[in-house]
C-alpha cells in the first residue's frame, strides 16, 4: 500500500552520514549488512533481464503482493527500462487511486510518498553530480521496508567518485 508521509521516521533509515548536503550512507555502500542494494547492468537487456529476476524473487518466492512494490526513475515511464517489463504488469502510480500492482513513478512524482519495496531503475549514470546524488536519495528513501538500485558499471564509479570527492 503507498503511503503518504505525514511526519519524519524517528531512528536512522538504511543509513546515514552527510553527503552532498543530504543524510545518507547508502548512497554508496554496496550492500547493506544483511542484504544487497547496489546490482550492476551491463546493458539494457541486461537490466531488464535483472528488474524482471528481482520481480520473480519477491513476487514468486517471496509472496510479496505486487501493490507493495513501486519502480522509480529518473525518466518517464515510456523512457524507462519499466515499460519493457513483461512478467508483470507495471502501472503509472496515479495519486488517490489504489495501486492494483506494480507501480511506477518519476522520481520528482514520488517525493513524500513510500511503498514497502523500491527499485530504482535506469541510473546509466550521474552527469548531473550532486543534483544525480539527492535523486538517488530521495528514490532510496521511498522504501519502507527494501531497495533496490540498478545501475550500469560507469555510473557506480561516477556515483564512487562523486562521493569520494567530499
């Protein structure tokens, strides 16, 4: 069920620490400690072939409802590594109306709501620096319960290197 956020969390998140003059360290740890975030594409059918396995594990395996799972990205959905999945079907997140599977969303569209499971979709890279950094952000902090970040190989060591330049 998305929710709709009212007041801050109390306690720390995934994790935090100052970057990019936001609070975060998940930013860029590859991993939290029981469980993995960070998962690399090398293309675009691979990460599609990668969203829809994540899809599958939570989905089928997990019995997790796809109402509690949103993809987010940077683009819109016609752009979006989303609108190629086939698995399941992924609807545009409209407010007020109730999800009725898996969601999406622009990552601005999203700002102030959740969901149980985030995945953040299509990061070929962080040309725009810090402005790409808060984003990520605001994407990963989405999740209630779990994220996942897809990104290509450069934009892992853009998003290092960024990070490392603080």
């Amino acid at each position: 069920k998305i929710k709709i956020r009212n007041k801050k969390r109390g306690g720390k998140g995934i994790g935090e620490e100052r970057i990019a003059g936001i609070t975060t360290s998940s930013i860029h740890k590859d991993g939290a400690a029981d469980e993995q975030i960070y998962f690399l594409y090398e293309d675009e059918k691979d990460e599609l072939r990668q969203i829809e396995k994540t899809l599958n594990k939570l989905i089928i395996n997990e019995k997790i409802s796809p109402e509690r799972i949103t993809i987010l990205s940077r683009h819109h959905l016609g752009k979006s590594i989303a609108s190629k999945i086939t698995n399941f079907e992924v609807k545009q997140y409209q407010e007020g109306e109730p999800a009725s599977g898996i969601t999406f969303s622009s990552i601005r569209k999203f700002k102030g709501l959740e969901n149980d499971i985030i995945i953040v979709a299509d990061n070929d890279d962080y040309a725009e620096g810090n402005t790409d950094l808060h984003l990520l952000y605001v994407a990963m902090s989405r999740a209630a319960c779990k994220v996942r970040v897809f990104e290509s190989l450069e934009a892992q060591i853009a998003r290092q290197e960024l990070i490392a330049s603080k």
